[in-house]
C-alpha cells in the first residue's frame, strides 16, 4: 500500500510524497476505491495523453452496457448533458468540428490583442487591494481578473457576472473522485441555472449579435458549421469553466509557494524578467489541476500489466510534474528552470486551448504584484480547499505594505 489517500487531509496539504512512493511501486497501480489505474510517471502520461485507444468518453463508440458501465443516475442528467456535449468529453470527430469554430478566438493574435485589457485590469485590481493594505488575494485578484476576461470574450454583461464563480465552483465539484451526492445536487442546480442563463443570452445574440464569441458561435452556425445549441451552451460553460478555474489556483498556489520559498521570491523581485519562467515554474510545482481522467477504448499494456477495454485510467498530472526521470530535484522551486515540459495544460488534442492567454494572465498579475507591491507579505496561513482533482487555497490572506 502507499500513501495515496485523496481524502485524507494530511494527503490534500502535501501530495507530493505519496507520489514519490507511488512511482517508486512501479509505473501503473490498481486504485480500489475508485476502480482506476494510477499511472504516476511523467513519460507514460505524456504519452497516454496521445493515445487514440484511451477517450475523455467512450459513447461515440460504446453504449454504457458494452462498455460495462452503469449508466449515471437519472437524477444527475442536466449536469451529464452539460458535461458530455463540451469539447472536453468529446472525442472526433464531434471534437474537431467544435474546437475548430473556437480555436478561432484563442489564435496567438487573437489572444495577444487581449494583453493591454489584461495588464490594465491586473493593475486596477491589484491599486485596488494596495489601497486597502493588502486582502484576499483569491478574490481581489485571482479570481476576478480570468473571470472578467473570459466573460468578455464570451460577451456576458458586467451586470451578469456575480453567479459567474459560483455556478463553476459548484459543476466543478463534480469532477472529483466519487462525489458526494450533496455536491452532485449542487452541480446539477448549476448546470440548469447557468444553461437556462446561456440560452436566454444566445436568443438575445441571435437578435444583436455583438463582437463576441457567442455572436461568433451563432454566425458560423448560420454559415454552415454547425453547432446545436445544446454544444453551443456546453462549450461556453467550458470556456468559462476552464477559463479560469485553474488560473485562479495557480495564482494563489503560486504565491503561496513563493511566500515558503523566501529566496526564490527575493530572486524575482530582484529581476522581474524571470516571470515568465516563474510561471511555468509554478504550475509544475504545485499543479492546480491534479489528475485527468481517461477511458480505455482498445486494451492497452503498461510494463506488463494488461489494462483492459472498460476500465478507467487517472493520469497523476501533479505526479508527472515532479518526476525525477524529467525534472532535475523536482521537489526544489527553481524560478530559473529552463527546461520544464510540465502537463498542466495536458497534452494531445486536448492540450487546453487557452493555455497561451492563461499565460498572459498570470504573468500580467505577477508582474502587477511585483511592481505595485514589492513588499507583499502573507498574512495568515491559508486552508487547502477539501478537493484533489482541481487544487486549490480557501483564500490567501496578504499585506501589501
């Protein structure tokens, strides 16, 4: 047995350890309570992640039965709807035919044209909590700066905006490793709310469309690429979903790594030109998103163990991210790493889309921090929120003078 416990609080505050022991047991590991295979090694999830004979779902081929699955309960069905229509749980060529229409608004010019709103906005934010004397970095930054520029992009209101978090923390929980059914009620809530609000906005755009990426969506369908509406809706909760989430726990996972790696803080203050390193630095150091899930459509092997058709792989992002056999003393913060092929943004044909604007934005706020608030110090010890999969801080209290 090893120390793998995603449930256990002590595993949640440092997980880091328990993969040690993990890759030490060998390079995939039978995991009972959740029914998957734990694949651990840097190599072998960068090149699952490729594999055509694993699916972020298996219904384009399988029925549940086939496949020898239980069919999710009925209860559970908006956020199954939801969930299965995004680009994400798609596999070809339903996958393609979507991320092809939303590629177009994530070209490197396109998201290069979204800087000066970033940088303008990561300033305004962080003038705002240095005029305060510091807060919750979680929510007077990190949160509002992702959650305002991809609900731009979108063309959602400012007015509209507050349930915006919410309803994606709460779909979220479902992505947890077998979730309660108190926070599948709570994500099925959501996914009715935030799809009812989605396809009262699209009627609206239908009627005016603006500049946006819903009046983009609504155009491409009426030139022929077809949409439904229900994939129209998925997609835009997706964008929205993972258009932040994991910006927001890199923020405050970052910093917090920085305030207990004093020297490593002292050495970007002291060259501001290192944020860019720093960044992906951070993401493999304490990786927001921890396990990606894939399903095995065509038996596969991994050192001499038989995966077979049905079962259920978990891809240890955060595992891989520290691997020794790729990154040199991996569990060392080194801001100047220079080669550092982490998976935060997965890999193969769902390498996350807006990976190249995530970077601009936590760089964006980095470098607001660092310029406006060269003082920043942590101001209370921080709670790790209760989740595995999407990693994370309750809040991180600070002091900006």
């Amino acid at each position: 047995m090893t120390a793998f416990d995603p449930w256990d609080p002590a595993f949640l505050a440092d997980p880091y350890p328990a993969y040690a022991e993990l890759r030490a047991h060998g390079r995939v590991q039978y995991f009972e309570p959740t029914n998957q295979w734990l694949v651990p090694h840097h190599a072998d999830v960068s090149a699952l992640l490729r594999d055509r004979r694993l699916g972020r779902t298996y219904q384009h081929r399988f029925t549940h039965e086939d496949f020898g699955r239980t069919a999710p309960p009925a209860e559970h069905e908006p956020f199954h709807t939801l969930n299965d229509h995004g680009m994400l749980d798609l596999e070809p060529p339903d996958h393609t035919r979507i991320r092809r229409l939303v590629s177009k608004a994530f070209t490197p010019r396109t998201v290069e044209q979204l800087r000066p709103y970033v940088t303008k906005l990561a300033g305004e934010l962080v003038d705002r909590l240095v005029a305060e004397g510091g807060g919750d970095l979680l929510t007077d930054v990190a949160e509002p700066l992702p959650v305002a520029v991809i609900a731009e992009m979108l063309g959602i209101p400012e007015a509209d905006r507050a349930p915006l978090r919410p309803w994606s923390a709460d779909i979220c929980g479902m992505y947890e490793l077998n979730p309660p059914e108190d926070v599948a009620a709570r994500a099925v809530r959501a996914s009715v709310e935030f799809s009812d609000y989605l396809r009262d906005l699209i009627a609206e755009r239908r009627k005016n469309p603006g500049d946006d990426l819903i009046s983009g969506l609504i155009a491409a369908h009426d030139e022929g690429d077809r949409l439904t509406e229900q994939e129209m809706i998925s997609t835009c909760v997706l964008l929205l979903n993972a258009g932040h989430e994991a910006t927001v726990n890199a923020t405050v996972n970052g910093w917090y790594a920085l305030f207990r790696n004093p020297d490593q803080l002292a050495e970007l203050r002291a060259d501001h030109s290192l944020v860019p390193r720093a960044v992906e630095e951070l993401m493999r150091y304490d990786t927001p998103l921890q396990l990606f899930e894939r399903w095995v459509l065509d038996e596969i092997e991994i050192d001499g163990t038989t995966i077979p058709r049905g079962a259920e792989i978990a891809l240890l992002f955060g595992s891989a991210n520290h691997d020794p056999a790729t990154f040199p003393d991996p569990e060392r913060l080194d801001l100047t790493r220079a080669d550092n092929p982490h998976i935060s943004f997965s890999a193969g044909i769902h390498y996350c889309i807006g990976a190249p604007l995530a970077r601009i934005e936590l760089a964006a706020s980095m470098t607001a921090l660092l310029d406006k608030a060269p003082t920043l110090t942590l101001a209370a010890e921080p709670r790790r929120k209760p989740n595995f999969v999407i990693r994370g801080l309750e809040g991180l209290r600070v002091h900006t003078a």
